[in-house]
C-alpha cells in the first residue's frame, strides 16, 4: 500500500496525541501506582513505549510495558488460510490486581481488542483494564469503548486506516487510503 502524499495526522500531531494520551492516563490512574501499559504486536507495543516514555519525562518514573501478541486469539483464525505467525508476548511484570492499559494504533470492529482481553487474562487478573488507542474509526461489531482515544477519523467501512511508526515503517504517519477522508 503506497502513502497518499500527505497524511491525516503527521509527526508532531503524533507526538503531540502521544503525550496527550499519557497524561490522560496517568490523571485517569492517579498517577502511576500499579499501572501497567500493555501494547498489542506491533504498533501498539511501540505506542506503548512511547507513552511510557512521555510518562517518564514528565512524572520521572518508568512504568512497565508490555507486548501482547493476539494472533490465536483472534476469532477468525480458523478462518484464514494459513495459521498466523506467532509472535512472543512479554508481560515484564505480575499484572494481578494491577491497572492495565492495552494500547492499540486502530480500533475498527473491536474484534482485535476482545481477543486481547482474552490473551492479558492468560498472565492474570487486573484490577481494571483500560483501553488506549491512537486513532478510533468508529464501525463497532462488539461493545467495545475505548478510555483513552488520540483522534476520532470518522471513515467509509470502504476506507483503510494506516498507522505508521517509524520504529517500524521508517516514518511517523497516519494514512487513510479510498474515498476522500475529511479532515474534521
């Protein structure tokens, strides 16, 4: 999929959401007592990480941070052609009666997120999970609401929404791809 030539949200409006969302998140908590960011393979683990990091700029702690890995969580895997690759999952601390935040780039149907909460509670019990996400596209199959969202796009089902990081893609960018997205 090639980039349009410019994105929805660019570099500094990323950055800006990031440290938005992390403050959120730590007023949300109370600040950082039993607080675990939980980020699902891929971007969301490095939206995690950056969130951590904004928190440790402005609060001076390190708050733990995980990668969820949903692969064979997913209720469409049987589905598919081919099984999915499994990934590893790293949970760094004991998240029994902790608050966990999954973080997530795109929530789209909630499909994704539900079998996340399905494979966090394979490493124990929260105390209470929260839900980041860095864009929200609206077109829900399941009750599911995030807590914390960087910019509601509202879009076409017809529509792609691309998150790109550049720890993974080389560049910082949120990209809609079909019919003209408005930039509202």
């Amino acid at each position: 999929m090639t980039s349009p030539a410019s994105p929805y949200l660019g570099p500094d409006e990323i950055s800006r959401t990031v440290r938005r969302l992390a403050h959120e998140i730590v007023e949300n908590n109370r600040g950082t007592d039993g607080l675990v960011l939980v980020g699902l393979l891929s971007r969301g683990y490095t939206l995690a990480r950056r969130l951590a990091e904004a928190i440790r700029e402005f609060e001076n702690v390190a708050v733990p941070v995980g990668a969820l890995d949903i692969g064979l969580y997913r209720d469409d895997v049987t589905r598919r052609p081919a099984p999915p690759p499994v990934r590893p999952s790293e949970i760094p601390v004991p998240i029994d009666g902790k608050t966990v935040v999954l973080v997530d780039d795109v929530l789209f149907t909630g499909r994704s997120i539900r079998a996340a909460l399905d494979a966090l509670l394979d490493y124990g019990r929260p105390a209470r999970v929260r839900l980041a996400v860095l864009i929200d596209r609206g077109h829900r199959e399941l009750p599911i609401r995030p807590d914390f969202v960087g910019k509601n796009i509202p879009t076409a089902l017809i529509q792609k929404v691309q998150v790109r990081l550049h720890e993974v893609d080389g560049l910082d960018g949120v990209f809609v791809f079909g019919e003209e997205a408005s930039h509202a």
